[in-house]
C-alpha cells in the first residue's frame, strides 16, 4: 500500500490543492438540497414518494450524462477550464430555479436540477482525480478522503439552510387538503413553490464568485502517470478501448453505481422514515434527524481520513461497508427511536465509501486517469435508480421494506473492499 505516512500534498500544489477542496464543499449544496426538496416539492404538488423521488432521478441522471462528455472535455482543455465550465453550468440550473417557481410546474424544477446536475458532473470528473494527483501517489486515498471531507461539511450545513429558508413548516393533513377551494389550493402551492428561489439565487453568485477566484488563479495541469507539471493539456490516449483491460476500474464503477445510490437513498427518505417510525413528527423536527445523520456523514469523512494513516483505505472501507449493512437491517426490523437511530448512525458510515472506491478504482490507470473518472462519475446514476426503486417499494408496502435496496448495495461495497479493489497486472494494447 506503500507509504501510509507520507504528506498529504507538496507545497507547490497547496494553493491549487485548496481551491479545489472548495469545490467539494460547494457541491453539496446542490447535491444535499435535494434531501430538502423532495418532501418539500412532495407537499407543493401533492406528489407521491414515488413522484417525489425524481427529483433524485433528474439529478444524478445529468451526471450520467455529462461524465462521458465532462471526460472528452478535460482531455482536450484541462482541467482548469473545466472546471469553469463545470461551475457556470451549475450558476446556470440554479437560476433556473427562478423561472420555475414562477411557472409552478414540477417538470420545469426537474429541468432546472438536470442542467445544475450536468454542472457538477463536470466538476466531479475534474476535481476527483485533480486531487488525487496533487502530491505522493501513496496517499491518493488520503488526500481524496480529506477533499471529500469538505464536501460532507457542505452536506452537513445544508440541511439547517434548506430547514430555515426552504421548509415553511406548514403541512395540511390529507384531510384538510381534500376540503381546500382551488383558489386555497393554489395559493398555499404558490407560496410553497418560491420559498425555493432566493436559496437559489444565492447559490448561482456562490458558484459564480468561485468561478471568478478560479480563473484568475493558476492551476497547474498533472500529467498522471508521472505528476508532473505540464504547460498544455495532456493528449488523450491513442485509443480508450484499452481501459476495460483494467478489470479493478470496472468492478469499481459498479460498486460506487450501487454505493451511491444507497447513500442517496437513504439520506433522501430520512425525513421520511422518521415521520413513519415516530407518527406524528412535524417535518421540521424531521429534518433535525437529517442533520444529525449528515453530522455523522462529516465526521466520518475526517476522521476516516486520519485513520487512513494506520490502516489500509480498502479495510477501512469493509469496516464501514459492514457496519452500514447492520444498519440496514436494523432499520428494516427494528421500530421506533431504534430503528431512526440506525437510519442516523448510516451517515457515519456512508462517510468514507464514495472516495475510497474512486481512489481505489483508479489506481494505477496513468493517462486512462480521466476516462476512467468520467466511467466513476457516470456510475452515479445509482443515485438516480435506486431512490425511485426504495420510493416505489415505499409506496406498495413501506419505507421501511424499502431499506432493503441499500442493503444489498452495502453488499456489493463488502465483496469490492475486500476482494473487488485489487488491481490485476495489465499490458494494455496502445494500438487496439
């Protein structure tokens, strides 16, 4: 595993090194709202947890579709500008939130996450491996759990804002809503629907102020396979057939495909298990659980990095993969406070899994590095099957049957951290 001790970064790459670690935490405002907006938009349209949970679909279905596009785009100009493209696509879908609060219809919100949701594929195809190659190759896991560790920051803070600015607090029983006039109706629909666009707004100057620092600071280009500085972009590879010789890469990818989508799934029926576990929570009180489960998500990312520095990344990750599918269970079969307690403690040990098997998965892969990442970043379309899988399960028997999906995905994180991680020798053909 090398040298578990060495730095984290070198100096020359300090600078670069943290302004790309704020990317991380300015993503999870985009990704950690949606857990806010999908009981939010549930109760402003009167969806169902199966129509609800689109909103997850929507989302990570534009990182499918922007990774392989993102990987073409990093090939031929880098990483910085990249980068800037990635962000001024996300300042984009978030301003769209704008017009479809004014419009009023939950397709148009769809659109306005997918477009945001394109912006940040493109910058999980940058910043993952960017990081990864800012300093010693033996701490790569390291250092991406410590980036990454900002992002769950991000994710911990956001719940509070979307709590605040976002949920009103004010729900009707089904009872209430079935007696509501049409005029009643659509004011209360009305009200509910722009709560979401000064969040918004201030999201896109976020990303648009970042943009700024970013273009005016200097972000070396990496060559790989060497860490090298380059004054150009890296060519791309003679030909991309040869990245499935590296069979730790594919198992790598369909391990984070089920990875995330338990982890979006989970954190994004949480407020929801809660009011099904203990009847009667108002939403707010709800989303205190949420917090609480991303609390854990936040410590776990930093204290798994430092524990990185004595134990392997790989066995960390079965240590954690384990717990997380005891969790599952427990949530499956266990009631009240207990079982909500356990769908909380998941955050903790969600924590570390996302940037382990990415740092895992794309080891050793030299200037097949960023094709390889757009291949991880496409894999979060889990995040898009497996909530609409748990919200369908949800709605014909109960949430709690519905944990059983990210049971068997913590499964799947099991066998790939102890086994599926491992790099076989390769020779790829350069000339396929």
């Amino acid at each position: 595993m090398g040298n578990p001790s060495a730095p984290i970064t070198e100096r020359r790459y300090l600078v670069p090194f943290i302004l790309v670690t704020s990317l991380f935490f300015l993503w999870a405002l985009g990704v950690n709202l949606n857990d806010i907006l999908i009981p939010h938009l549930k109760k402003t349209f009167n969806l169902t947890d199966f129509q609800s949970s689109l909103i997850q679909t929507a989302f990570f279905g534009g990182y499918f579709l922007a990774a392989l596009p993102a990987g073409w785009l990093m090939e031929r100009i880098g990483y910085r500008k990249g980068i800037l493209v990635g962000l001024g696509t996300c300042a984009l879908g978030a301003l769209l939130f704008i017009p479809a609060a004014s419009i009023r219809t939950y397709s148009f919100f769809l659109f306005a996450l997918f477009v945001m949701a394109c912006g940040q594929g493109v910058l999980e195809v940058a910043a993952n491996p960017y990081v990864t190659i800012l300093g010693p190759p033996e701490s790569s896991e390291r250092r991406l759990n410590f980036a990454q560790s900002f992002n769950a920051v991000g994710a911990w803070v956001t719940p509070y804002i979307g709590k605040i600015f976002i949920l009103s607090g004010i729900e009707y029983s089904a009872a209430t809503l079935a007696v509501m006039t049409p005029e009643q109706w659509q004011v209360y629909s009305a009200s509910e629907a722009k709560r979401v666009t000064g969040t918004y707004l201030a999201i896109a100057g976020i990303f648009l102020f970042v943009a700024i620092l970013i273009y005016f600071a200097h972000l070396p280009e990496v060559r790989e396979a060497t860490g090298e500085a380059l004054a150009e972009p890296e060519a791309a590879p003679p030909t991309h057939a040869s990245i499935w010789h590296y069979k730790h890469l594919i198992r790598g990818v369909i391990t984070e495909f089920f990875y995330v989508g338990a982890q979006v799934g989970v954190t994004s029926f949480v407020i929801r298990f809660t009011q099904h576990a203990l009847p009667g929570t108002p939403e707010k009180t709800a989303a205190n659980y949420l917090w609480w489960h991303l609390f854990g998500f936040m410590i776990g990312r930093f204290a798994g990095s430092a524990i990185m520095k004595r134990v392997a990344p790989h066995r960390l990750l079965g240590i954690f993969s384990t717990a997380a599918a005891v969790c599952a269970i427990i949530a499956i079969f266990m009631s009240g406070t207990v079982a909500v307690l356990a769908v909380v403690l998941l955050g903790f040990f969600d924590s570390i899994m996302f940037p382990t098997i990415f740092a895992l998965s794309i080891k050793n892969l030299g200037v097949y590095t960023k094709l390889g990442s757009s291949l991880l970043v496409m894999s979060i379309i889990g995040g898009a099957i497996v909530p609409a899988i748990m919200g369908y399960i949800s709605d014909r028997s109960s949430i709690q049957a519905a944990f059983s999906v990210p049971l068997v995905c913590y499964a799947i994180v099991i066998y790939f951290s102890f086994r599926g991680y491992q790099p076989e020798p390769v020779e790829p053909k350069l000339n396929e």
